[in-house]
C-alpha cells in the first residue's frame, strides 16, 4: 500500500493536465487503510492545491473505511474546512454530515452552536441533516 501511495502522489504531483491531477486525487481518496487514509485527509490540506481539495475531501467522505475519522477529522481541522471556498465548504458538509450518523448527537450540537457564527450555512446543514433522517427512517423500515 505504500508503493501505491507513493505511486499516486508521484503521479498527483507530477500531472500533465488538471484532468489527470484530478484523476489521482480521487484515487488516493480510496485506500482502504485506515492510516493511509489518515495520511491522506493530512495531505489534503497540506499539499492539494485548494481548488482542487474538494475532489480528494469529497472521496475520503465518501470511503466507507473513513466512516470513523470523518467527525474528528473536520472538528481538528476546522479551520482548514472553513478556508475552503464557500460553495465547496457546503458540498462537503452535505456529504460529510450524514456519515458521522455515529457521532450524531454531538454533532447536533455542535452545529447548532455553530450555526449561530456561520448562518451562511442554514441551508446546507438543513439538507445534510434531512439526509441523516431520511437515511434513518430508510434503514428503520429496510428492518422492520
């Protein structure tokens, strides 16, 4: 797995175009261990460029082996989610609030806490929050 990190970071980093630069962030959003996707959610910040970070945060969100990073890693990280520009800040609150289902009643909390500095966000939060019950209900009724 190493090799293939370094592999993909070699072939990020030394990109011919944009479309293969983005090509490999999406890959290297997929490891499926776990400290190599700790490694990565580090790198995104340290090392993607930011127009390009939404497409590796968008994949570790999405990697269902991330599922019990993903709510420490944004509150450690918060800073860095909010230099995000706006829009992509959104996207990946949307996708990132409905996989901390495990977290859920602390991050309840906290983004009502939150809300209250950032009203900018209502209307995202609102729709990653309606997600989250709709994915409850759905998985309420797949066992009854």
């Amino acid at each position: 797995l190493t090799n293939d990190r370094e592999f993909l970071i070699n072939e990020f980093e030394n990109a011919a175009n944009e479309q293969a630069s983005l090509l490999y962030l999406g890959s290297i959003g997929n490891f499926s261990d776990i400290k190599l996707i700790e490694e990565m959610q580090m790198y995104a910040f340290d090392k993607v460029p930011s127009r390009n970070r939404g497409t590796i945060i968008n994949r570790i969100v999405n990697n269902p082996v991330a599922k019990k990073t993903l709510w420490k890693w944004y509150l450690a990280n918060l800073d860095n989610f909010e230099a995000l520009h706006d829009f992509m800040y959104q996207s990946v609150l949307v996708n990132l609030i409905p996989k901390c289902i495990d977290d859920l009643e602390e991050v309840k909390e906290f983004l009502m806490e939150y809300l209250k500095k950032r009203e900018n966000l209502q209307d995202a939060i609102d729709i990653a929050l309606e997600k989250v019950e709709i994915n409850a209900q759905m998985k309420k009724s797949y066992q009854n």
